[in-house]
C-alpha cells in the first residue's frame, strides 16, 4: 500500500494518508488569541486538510485534543460541540499538555477515514 503525505516539509507533513485513513496534526495560526479563537482557527484547518484529503469531518474516526491548561475544556468544547455535526462524534481524549510554542493553547492529532 501506497503513503501518501500532503504539504510535507523536512519536519512534518499537514496530513499523511494510508490505508484510506488521514492522519493530521494541527495548531491555530495566532498563538497570541484567546483559547475560543485559536479553538476556530485549528478546527477550520483540520477541516481543510480533510477535505484536501479527500475526507470531511463526518469521517473522524479518533481525535486528541491537547490543550496547554485543562480549565479550558468547557470553552473548546463551546466551539467544538458547534462543529462536529450530530451523530458523527469520534472518539476522544483530552489532556493537559505543555506545548512547542507557549502561546499554543490548542493542538489537534486527528484521525479520520477517505470517504
């Protein structure tokens, strides 16, 4: 079977594909937001990168959400509630994490099938 990888870059590439299944990682794009903007900004991008994929986010399979400060679960769950489309909820986990850039509040390790 075939890999193939989307924007690639000597670190890392914006989604890999395998076996009908993307996997992509993604963070907002203005670390100095609030939690709730940069919760848009990442859910946007990964949407993105799913649908370049061929996928959409009614095909998530697994999500885990790192967040630099666990209190702010119930404002990323106000935006991704709104997001994920009824009856198509993946499985999740959620932690605390500290993160590359310290101003992240937010990064997304998504897996979700071709459609």
């Amino acid at each position: 079977m075939s890999i193939t990888r989307i924007g690639t870059t000597p670190r890392w590439s914006d989604a890999v594909i395998h076996n009908n299944i993307v996997y992509c990682v993604d963070v907002a794009s203005t670390p100095e937001a609030d939690i709730t903007t940069q919760s848009h900004e990442v859910l946007n991008q990964i949407e993105a990168t799913l649908t370049q994929a061929g996928s959409a986010k009614t095909q998530l399979l697994s999500v885990t959400i790192y967040l630099s400060d666990i209190r702010y679960i119930e404002q990323f769950n106000a935006v991704w509630d709104a997001w994920v489309p009824k009856g198509t909820a993946p499985s999740r986990a959620c932690v605390q994490a500290t993160m590359a850039n310290p101003g992240y509040k937010v990064e997304l390790a998504v897996v979700a099938a071709i459609i």
